[in-house]
C-alpha cells in the first residue's frame, strides 16, 4: 500500500510542477495596483498527519479543496479553506471484498496577507475552524459491520488506523475537533483574473482528544499534521485602472532664446542676467579713488544705476568713488541692472575708506647701562603707517647727554657733587620718523652711573724741630708702621706728602719741600731702613706758611722713645703746627686730598738722590 501510494504523489506532484512551470513561462508582468476583490482557489490537496496510537506509525490523505478570499485593500483578505481528502490503498485489506474508508474533511477561516508588489505575489495566513473525520467499514459479507473484521482479519500494524472503534456493530462513525492552519504560499501572477497557486503549504493542528472513538485518535489530544496544495485562482471583480482620456493635441510651439520652447501664444520666459561689481581697489587712503564696473558684459540696451549706502548717485556705466571728503569706514555701493527680456538683477559690494595710521616701532640701547663718559649704540625699527607713505630717517632725543649718528654720549650727563657715594641716573632716549601724514615715535633708556668718590685716608702729620727737615723717629714710626700697613694693601695707591713751614723759619728757603722729599726718601729709597714703595705714586707739594685749609693732627713722641733731645717736638710747642708734612694715603681709583692741588712726582722731584735719609 506504501508503494502505490507513493507512485500516486510523485505521478501527481510532476503533473502539477510541468503545468506551474508551463503557466510561468507563458505569464505577463501586471500592474500592482490591480488586484481582484474575490478570488477562488481550486487545488489539489495533500495532507501528512501525525503518528497516532502513540507509535512511529503515520499515513497520507489525498485530495480537493479551494479556498474563497475577499479582498478589503491590496494587502489584507479574508479566506475561507474547505478541503477533503481520502486515505488510498486501504480496498481488500482484510480479505476480499473487505472495504475500509477513512476520509477527513476541514473547513477554517482567517485573515491573509498579500504581497502584491510584481509578477511574485507570497501570502501569509492563518485559519481557524473544524475537522472532521469519518471511518466507513464494509467487509463483504452480510451486515457490513466492522466488527467482524477484526475477527476474521486483525489489523497489520501498517493499517493501526482501522483499529475498531468501541461499538463493533456499526458501520460508519465520524467525529468533529478544532483545527488550526498557519503558513502560506506562492501565486504567480499572469493578469487581474488569473495566476497560478505554485505552492500553499501549512501547519494543520487538530485535538480530537482522548475520548475519540477511532484509533487514529485514541492515545492523543492533539495531533500535529502537515498540508501542501497547488492549483489555479481565479480572480473575480475589483478596482480597475483608471482611464484616462485622449491627451489634448500638442499646441504650435515657438523656441525661446534660453529654456524650453512655449506656445506661440505665450511670451518666452525673461532671463536672468549674471551681474557682479569689479572694484579696484576695495580699500582707499584719504585722496586715492577707487573704481567699480560690472565684472561682465551687459545685454544690449541695459540701463544701469548705481547707489552708496542706498542712495541714486549715478547711471554712468562705471562708477569712480573717491575719498575725499569722507570719513573713514566702510561705504555700501551697489548696482541695478534692466535690460529688455531679461529679469531685472542687482549687485553689492563695499569700499572702506582707511584712516590715517602713523608710523609704528621700537628703539633699543645697547648697552642699557654704561658709566658717566661710555656711550651706547641705538638700534631703532619703524614700520610705515597707514596711509602715511614712506618714512623719513630717525632722530634722538635724549634728556641728557648727546646723540650722533646713532651713538649716545653720556659725557655731560651730570650727578650730585656733594654726593661720594656711586650714583646713577636714567636718561630717556626718544626716537622719531615722520611720513606724508604725521610721524611716530618710541622711546628707550640708559642707565648712566657715575662711580663713589675714594677718599683719601689721612694719617698723623709729622712734625719737625724748628729749622729741621729731618724725619725724626716718632715721624718715622708713622711712615714705616701705620702708612706700610695700607702700601702693602694696594701697592697701586697713591702717597700725598704736602709740606709747612711757620712764620719764624721764613729765612730758611724751600724747607716745607725739603721735609715732603725726606718723608718720600724714607718709604721709597728701598735701603736700610727704608721702603721700597714707587716713587711714581709719590705726590708732592710744599704749602709754605699756609695751613692750606687743613687741620692740624699731629703725632707726639715722648723722650723715651730715644729720640734725640733735639729733634723731639714738645706739645707745649705753639709752632709746632706750622712745622709739619701732611701724609695722605690715596686707594687705587680714589681723588686726591684738595691740599695737593699743584703736586709733582717724587720721580720728577728726584727723590733719588736723598738716598734713605738718618
């Protein structure tokens, strides 16, 4: 039975692919927005349901259905699927003569959806509703009741579905359960009123429940089964394209300079004019001109219009603006075109007029801090301003000192006299070019410093016997102890001996210079007890009878110092004042005392001669 079964679908199933392929080839394209509003389906049906009695054992029903849809839009329809199908190849199972029948039948409903975009059109849709199922038995004998078959013939395990039912004696029994189809297929489309059903296949669930009273159903609630169909549809009613009415002849056409051609009743449309301002240039000085002219040819009889800041000033074909008399800024000029046959058009663009900018820049020293004499190197850079033109050469002016060239002189820079100390001042520089508008300037600073004055160190005057101008001991103590101490210090110091003599000694000539070249020969003579100081850096000078303004600050020495009695100075003594040399001590860089005004060299005086004295 299997086999005959199987030779019956595949037979079936090649008729049905040769005449699917034989409608595809011969289909058209159709519109998508027609669409039947009734379409019926007739289709072959085959259905594969589920292994009952809880066994491996399952079995296939063939058959006829259609289905009947309306459509309410393109896209979504209402189906209705009734369907019916037999079990083959159950004839003469239990003997000859023996008739057993199993027929099932479905009626669902549902919606669908249709994808109607081309030739292809696949739906979806789900149904529910019915099945119902029918098992007639007639075993050729008289009675036709079914329970004799079992008797004479039991059931092969192939054929389970023919188990008896409960009550022996009837001869047809039929049972109703809910059913559930979902799935879809494919239709192709030839026109509105035909296409081909290539394929619909679905899910049929069934529950017929454990008090069926067949065996297809007794050991399941539900029964899980699979349905394929294939078949025509045929299209009834629905929106038809529109028909639309004969186009209305083309009117005399006339072609147009520019664009598409109109009716030679119309006028061509205007054309637009490409406009746009050349200035040269965009931005003036005080006294230049710019000018302005359209940046292309213009059609034939265009009239022009020009405006600054939106006022008329002139319909001449090019515009000269100038800046004289106009404040600096930014002025609007612009430009209205017409011409005949052409929209009118406008162009706008801008002109500033600069203000006046001077020279700009920056002067540097070098070096920025130079003593009282030095000078300094003045470097300055201006960049023209606007507007302005070329710039002329630069000047200095310092507040102090003078400027050549681009040298500063610090010479005259003057400081406090009255001040010893070091000093400084700081001088401004002030630098200055000058172009067609005005001038610029910038400004730097020196530093001037002027060093402290270096006083000369006074030490004790030595004092002499009346008409002498030997150095006694207690003078040679100041010049070999206390004026060593500061030549072996700075041995590039200067030593300022200024001799005196009183009233009384008058008749003894040169004696003042006579003792300032002994008080030399003692540090300078190099022999015995003598230094060895230069007697380069030896000032001397005789003052005579004058105190020469200094104070009197003597060195007494008592007799036993072994002085001899007669060169001993008493303090009682009240010309001792005027008996005496000065000693200064000047530092390297130091000023010499005011009493050595008119000072000669010990070298120049021939200090040499003297020898180192007793």
């Amino acid at each position: 039975m299997g086999d005959l079964a199987m030779s019956k679908k595949v037979k079936m199933h090649g008729s049905f692919v040769f005449a699917a392929a034989f409608l595809l080839a011969a289909g058209t394209a159709v519109a998508d927005d027609e669409y039947p509003r009734v379409e019926t389906a007739p289709a072959f049906t085959y259905v594969h349901n589920s292994p009952v009695l809880g066994g491996s054992q399952s079995f296939n029903c063939y058959g006829f259905g259609g289905t009947i849809a309306v459509n309410v839009t393109s896209l979504f329809g209402l189906a209705a699927d009734l369907g019916g199908c037999r079990v083959a190849g159950l004839d003469n199972t239990y003997g000859i003569g023996s008739k057993v029948h199993v027929g099932e039948g479905t009626y669902v409903f549902g919606p669908r959806i249709t994808f109607r975009k081309g030739k292809v059109q696949p739906f979806l849709e789900t149904n529910v509703g019915f099945e119902h199922i029918r098992v007639k038995c007639n075993n050729g004998n008289a009675g036709n009741a079914c329970g004799s078959i079992t008797a004479v013939q039991p059931l092969p395990t192939a054929d389970a579905i023919l188990v008896v039912p409960i009550n022996p004696d009837a001869t047809s029994y039929g049972k109703n359960a809910f059913a559930l189809t979902a799935g879809g297929g494919i239709d192709i489309k030839f026109n509105k009123k035909f296409a081909l059903r290539l394929v619909q296949a679905e899910y049929l669930y069934t529950r017929f429940g454990n008090d069926c009273q067949f065996a297809v159903c007794s050991n399941n609630n539900g029964q899980n089964s699979f349905r394929l169909k294939s078949g025509i549809v045929i299209g009834w009613g629905g929106p038809r394209a529109a028909i639309l009415p004969p186009p209305p002849p083309a009117p005399r056409m006339k072609p147009c300079p520019v664009g598409p051609s109109v009716p030679i009743d119309q006028d061509c449309p205007k054309q637009d004019i490409s406009l746009s301002i050349q200035v040269n240039p965009s931005a003036i000085c005080p006294g230049q001109v710019s000018k302005l002219s359209p940046a292309a040819s213009l059609p034939e009889g265009a009239t022009i219009q020009w405006t600054l800041n939106g006022q008329q000033i002139s319909g001449a074909p090019s515009l000269e603006f100038g800046s004289t008399g106009r404040n600096a800024g930014s002025y609007a000029i612009g430009m209205k075109v017409s011409a005949p046959g052409y929209n009118d058009a406008s162009a706008q663009t801008s002109v500033t007029v600069r203000p006046y900018g001077p020279p700009t820049g920056t002067v540097s020293a070098s070096p920025s801090e130079i003593w009282v004499g030095e000078k300094a190197t003045l470097a300055a850079n201006f960049t023209p301003g606007q507007c302005g033109g070329a710039i002329g050469p630069v000047s200095y002016s310092p507040s102090e000192g003078s400027v050549s060239g681009n040298q500063f002189d610090s010479t005259g820079v003057q400081f406090d006299p009255a001040n010893t100390s070091e000093q400084q001042k700081t001088i401004s520089i002030l630098a200055k070019v000058s172009d067609a508008g005005g001038a610029g300037q910038a400004q730097t600073a020196v530093v001037v410093k002027q060093k402290g004055v270096i006083a000369a160190k006074r030490f004790p005057d030595i004092v002499f016997p009346k008409g002498s101008a030997r150095v006694n001991n207690c003078g040679k103590r100041v010049l070999l102890e206390e004026l060593k101490a500061s030549l072996d210090s700075d041995p590039n110091g200067h030593v300022v001996f200024v001799g005196h003599t009183s009233s009384s000694e008058a008749a003894a000539a040169g004696l003042d210079l006579k003792r300032a070249l002994n008080a030399a020969a003692v540090i300078s003579a190099g022999a015995q007890i003598c230094l060895g100081f230069s007697a380069a850096n030896i000032a001397i000078t005789a003052a005579g009878t004058a105190d020469n303004g200094i104070d009197f600050q003597p060195y007494f020495c008592e007799s036993s110092t072994g002085e001899i009695r007669g060169n001993l100075v008493q303090e009682t003594d009240s010309e001792a004042k005027n008996r005496r040399v000065e000693v200064w001590f000047v530092p390297s860089g130091g000023v010499l005392p005011a009493s050595a005004q008119g000072s000669k060299s010990a070298v120049e005086l021939n200090v040499k001669e003297l020898g180192c004295p007793r």
